[in-house]
C-alpha cells in the first residue's frame, strides 16, 4: 500500500546553488529508496549511473578547485552517489524540447500581446502534462519504497495537486 511509503518533494530553482545544500542534507536525512531527479529526464538508469559517476571522478580527480557553477552539481550529485538511493529521471525530453519552443522572446513581444498569449498558453498546456507524468513517477517509485523527488518550481504545486487528488499526502518544501 502506497501509505506505508514516505515521499518527499522538493520544488528547486535549477540554478540555485544554495539549493543543492538544502537537497544534499535532506537526501543524507532522509535516507531514500528512490530518487527521482527532473534534470535526468527519461535517461536509463545505466545512463544516469555513468553520467553521475564520470561527473564525481572528474572533479575528485582534480587538483583544480570545482568552477562556481558546476559546485552546484557536484554536492547534490555526491549526495545522490552517497545515499546509495536508486537513482531516476521523472521527466520527458520530447516535451522538455516541445516546451522550450514556447518561451516568450523579446522578439514575441514585439509581435504582440494576443501571439504571447497563445504562446503562453501553449508553455503552460505542456507544463501541465509534463507535471502529470512526474507525478505519475512518483507514484510508480512511492509504491517501492520512501521517494525523494527533486522537481522545478513550475511543476511543484500541480504536481502536488495531481498526488493529492489520489490522497496522497506527500511532504513537500519549495526551495526560496
């Protein structure tokens, strides 16, 4: 029974490096079965093991101090590799390509206000089913053991929304 599982949602802005202490901590806490992590996509698992292992050996390879941007990658990476959790995408490329297509442009807006909207529109209609699906792997992972998913903000209340509507109560925290 799903009940008898923990599932912890995190809502992250992927950009954010102080994210990654937070999602670090809270995955070395919780101690997870599963982690499901947006920026996997729908990678294999054997993918996902490669990237994550090339990703630590590279930098605790170097002697060189680990660049601003990519520290933020490696802590949360880490703490995935350390937790010894299973490790999975909860996202579709296909859709994360089809949505790229409809950020609005400086170049939208000079095309004007009702050609934004249908952009806008049509960003916010595949949003919606690429929250669907997270939610959908959620609940396919939660069934196996306690799941600690890492979404992006714009998906973090319909996907909560979409578990609780199957009363599923999950534990969740939107990264400030």
């Amino acid at each position: 029974m799903l009940q008898d599982y923990k599932i912890i949602i995190l809502g992250e802005n992927h950009v954010n490096f102080d994210h990654a202490r937070v999602e670090a901590n809270i995955i070395i806490d919780f101690k997870p079965d599963y982690i499901l992590y947006e920026g996997f996509a729908d990678h294999s698992e054997e993918e996902i093991r490669n990237f994550i292992d090339n990703f630590i050996s590279k930098y605790n390879k170097s002697k060189l101090e680990i660049p601003i941007e990519t520290q933020r990658h490696f802590i949360l990476l880490k703490a995935m590799e350390d937790s010894n959790a299973k490790i999975f995408g909860c996202d579709l490329t296909a859709l994360q390509k089809e949505q790229d297509k409809y950020e609005i442009t400086q170049e939208d807006i000079f095309r004007g206000e009702e050609y934004v909207e249908e952009k806008r529109k049509k960003w916010f209609e595949i949003n919606t089913k690429r929250s669907k699906y997270m939610a959908l792997k959620i609940i396919e992972f939660a069934k196996k053991g306690n799941t600690l998913a890492i979404i992006g903000k714009g998906h973090l209340d319909e996907v909560v929304e979409l578990l609780k509507d199957k009363d599923i109560e999950p534990e969740y925290v939107l990264l400030e």
